[in-house]
C-alpha cells in the first residue's frame, strides 16, 4: 500500500521562532494562498550545527478558503544551539512540484536547562554559553570570518526524498564548512512517488489487491504503467486528488486493454478513468 496531493504565489511573512512550554514552536503568515491551488507551503524548524543544517521538524500547510492564514509547528524538548524558520514555496507542474521561493526568519538561540527552553535573538559572534566550546571554536570562526569561498564546494544531503517531499542538498564550502545555499532536487519526490509505486505493484503477492493512494500526484509514467501490464493477476486501487476531490479508480486483475502514454511517457489519472471509470469518494 502506497500513500503519497494556482496562479498568485502566496506571500508569506513574520516568521518566527518561541518557546513554549516543553518546547519551542514556529510559525509564519501567509495572503494568497487559497485552497485547492496550484503552490504548496511547507515550513521547517532547521537547527545550525557543523557548517551544516539539521532539519527538525516541517509541516505543509494545505491553504484556507481565503488564502490568509498562519502556519504553526512544535517541537518539543529542543537540544540546545542555533535555530532558524523557513518556508519553501512549491508550485505544481505537470504532476510533479517545483520550488519557485524560499523564506527564512533570522537565527535564535534556543537554550534548553532541563527546567524550561529559552529562546533569544542570535547574532553573529555572539558567544554560545558554553565557554569549552566557545575556546575551541574561536580560531576557527575568526579564519572562517570573510572566506572568499573559492576553495572548492560540496554538496551535502540535508533529507533524502520521498514520495511527498523532494530531496534537500546544501552547497558547503570547503575552505570554511559554511552553508552556501539550500537546493531542491526538483522532481526528487515525484520519482520516488513513481518508483514506490512501480515497485508496491511488482513486488505484490500472487492476486493481492494493492492500494496507491495520493493527494499530491496526479500522473504514472510509463514503468509504472509496464508493472501494472505485466502483474495481470493484481488488481491496483488507485486513490488520487484532482481539483480538490478524491476519486478511487480499480484496474482489475486480467485487464488485457493496453494502457496508453502520451509522448512523454506519462499517464494522468483523469486518462486512466478514461479506461477505468472510477468514482469520486469526497
């Protein structure tokens, strides 16, 4: 079983970092975004750490029927050091989402005392509190300070795609470890949406009925397809959204109809209905 869902880009603004009680929480505003649009707004809590970014903890924020509202995420019982918020703006085309804005809060301190979290502004130079730390790291901040970063750069994995989010790199610098840029994988969530897919239907048991279900994705290409073709004894449900619906199409086990793609390879479900009338189920 398989789970994997236009136009003004939304504005979104205020992000912000606080504590609460056992924890911190993250938040932002947001205008523009209507329901059943064509952008998607996924806001992370990323703790700094290594020259690197950890995300934490992201939610997706699925719009409001006025397009303004707030996006709002916990984290509970946060390590202590170097916070920030930001919001990636998505966007959906032809199946697959592509990130088109990125908007980020400034950094906090975030220091957890066993007894309660406290979160402050974070300036650059600030020391950390913790004086062994702070010692062993001042030389290194001080040579870091103005790097020209033309030393050479590497890409980091900072989360490996799935079927509902693409993968995130980061671009390091090699002379002095620090952060150069975040980049989507365009298309990296697509893909393993595809190859999950292909491979729930291979690896099915002999005449097992497997469930696909989706609300972000709305197309097959054409390896999904050749599994479905050629596993003839497993019945595929597939549950997808379209314009705000969820609709449940069956291709039944022993199906002999060739399924067609376009020049692409691809195959959209509302194509697949063509052959396998569905229903729509909300």
């Amino acid at each position: 079983m398989l789970f994997a869902y236009a136009a003004q880009v939304p504005v979104v603004s205020e992000c912000y970092l606080a504590q609460e009680a056992g924890g911190i929480k993250a938040g932002c505003r947001f205008e523009d975004y209507p329901q059943q649009g064509e952008y998607t707004l996924t806001l992370y809590i990323r703790r700094a750490e290594g020259g690197s970014e950890t995300i934490i903890a992201f939610r997706e924020e699925a719009g409001t029927p006025s397009g303004t509202g707030e996006i709002q995420l916990a984290a509970a019982d946060p390590e202590s050091g170097i916070y920030r918020v930001v919001v990636v703006i998505r966007r959906e085309l032809s199946g697959a989402f592509t990130e088109c804005g990125f908007v980020s809060s400034s950094y906090y301190r975030v220091t957890n005392t066993g007894a309660g979290i406290l979160v402050e502004p974070y300036e650059e130079g600030q020391q950390s509190g913790f004086a062994e730390e702070d010692a062993s790291r001042e030389g290194e901040q001080k040579e870091a300070y103005g790097c020209p970063h033309t030393e050479g750069r590497r890409i980091e994995t900072v989360s490996s795609a799935t079927p509902v989010e693409d993968q995130v790199t980061a671009e390091i610098c090699n002379s002095c470890s620090e952060v150069l840029n975040y980049l989507t994988v365009q298309g990296s969530a697509y893909k393993a949406f595809l190859e999950e897919a292909e491979q729930t239907v291979k690896n099915a048991q002999q005449n097992e009925t497997v469930r696909i279900w989706t609300d972000r994705w709305v197309s097959f290409d054409e390896s999904v397809i050749r599994a479905i073709t050629e596993r003839k004894d497993v019945t595929v449900q597939l549950d997808y959204r379209w314009k705000g619906k969820q609709y449940l199409l069956v291709i039944p086990a022993g199906e002999t109809r060739e399924i067609m793609t376009d020049e692409n390879g691809f195959c959209g479900f509302r194509s697949l209905d063509l052959y396998f009338p569905g229903e729509e189920v909300s």
